[in-house]
C-alpha cells in the first residue's frame, strides 16, 4: 500500500469528525488535504492523490470524480452509488427496498401536512408544508430525527445513532445518544452490502406507536456525536488501492 501518495477529503476542513479523521491518518503516516465540496479537481491534483474522499458530492465536482475513476484514483464512496443517492426518490425506493418503512409520496399536495422535497439532494432542504418537487406525508411525531450511521471498514460494518431536533421546526440540535433496534441496523447493513457504499446515514422518525420511519438517506453524513472516528480511519485506509 502506497504512503507517499495524497487522500483528498471532499469536506470543509473545520468540520470536526473529519479534522479528527485527518489527523489520525496523518499519525498513520498518510498526506492528507482537504478540498471544498464544490472543487474543480485538476488532472494534476488528482493524478496526486490515491484516494479521493467523497464525504460531499455537489454536482461541481462530479467531472472531477468520474476522472478519477478512469485514471485510477480511487473513491471512498463508489461513484454510481453517489450518483444514484443524489435523487431523493431513488433513495427512498432503495431504503423501502431495504426494509425500511417509508412515509408516502406524491406529486401534488396532500390534504394533510406534507414535507416538500426537491429531486435532488443538492437543492433546497426539506420544507415543511412548503413548495417541492414532490411532497412527503408527515409522520406524526415529536420534533426530533432518529439519525442512524453505518461505515465499513472493510472487516466489518459499524452502526451508531443519535437524536437530534428535526431541522423541519429549526436549527439542528443534539439530544442525546440512542439505542440501536437491530432490525434497523439489519437493514442499514443490508443497504451498505448491496450498495457497495463506505459510509451513509439514514434519518428517521419514530410515530405514536414506536414504528419507525425512514425519510431521507444521505452519503455525506457528519457522524458527528457517534464515536465514529476510528472506524472511519479505518474505512479510509482499507479503501487506499493496494501496490
């Protein structure tokens, strides 16, 4: 396994998972730097790296990605699968697929309350009774996510979660830590295995019953809050191509 090359994370810098992340990799022995999600990557800065992070895709940088492919630098997150995920309805199609209970969809507005939703995940966030590409029932529920996270670092696949306070009321804040319930880390896992995916998250809601549901699924999770680091180090070395 090369040391003497780069791995480039497609991340703000301050972020502070990643900041961890970097600098064990660079206690590893490993060149890390940092690039800005939106980032045009130059043949030249790719051709010096051996692995491209993909924490963050914007449609910007997906030229540079698919340049990669091809000259053989590689990809944290696989690109098909980034590409796929980047439409909100194929995520959700992927996440009922995978077990998941997942509110319904339509096109017009419901009689009820509604999350709208933009197509693609780069567009607007998520509206609650708002103007959208397509519009979600809302479920029923406390103002508050259930965000469940999974990375595979090659051997095996580490899921974590925590509680936050739903973005659709407000700023985003952490609650607190939660209990896995197995038979949502199975389908998480299931959803990593048949995607080939390093990292994702899912959000969910929890109803008056204690079902829950999966509203979004998303590639370029924070971890924050999840204890995550070491697995994600891991994850990153495992994924550097061997000599």
């Amino acid at each position: 396994m090369e040391r003497n090359r780069g791995i480039g994370i497609l991340c703000q810098k301050h972020k502070p998972v990643f900041s961890d992340v970097a600098e064990r990799l660079r206690s590893a022995g490993f060149q890390v730097r940092f690039f800005h999600p939106q980032s045009h990557l130059s043949p030249e800065q790719i051709a010096d790296l051996s692995l491209i992070v993909n924490k963050k895709t914007l449609p910007s940088a997906l030229p540079a990605l698919r340049h990669a492919r091809r000259t053989g630098t590689a990809l944290w997150n696989n690109l098909q699968a980034v590409i796929l995920f980047s439409s909100r309805l194929v995520g959700l199609r992927a996440l009922s697929e995978m077990g998941f209970l997942i509110p319904e969809v339509s096109f017009e507005k419901p009689d009820g309350e509604y999350v709208a939703k933009g197509y693609y995940i780069w567009n607007d966030e998520p509206e609650l009774n708002g103007e959208g590409d397509f519009y979600q029932e809302l479920i029923p529920t406390e103002p508050v996510d259930y965000k469940y996270y999974a990375v595979d670092d090659g051997s095996e696949i580490h899921v974590a979660g925590r509680r936050v306070t739903s973005k659709l009321y407000g700023e985003k804040q952490f609650i607190g830590q939660i209990e896995i319930r197995p038979a949502l880390a199975a389908s998480l896992r299931e959803l990593v295995e048949r995607f080939g995916l390093r990292g994702v998250g899912v959000d969910l809601v929890k109803d008056g019953d204690g079902q829950y549901w999966a509203v979004d699924v998303n590639l370029a999770a924070g971890y924050r809050d999840t204890g995550l680091e070491p697995a994600l180090t891991e994850s990153i070395i495992t994924s550097l191509p061997s000599e």
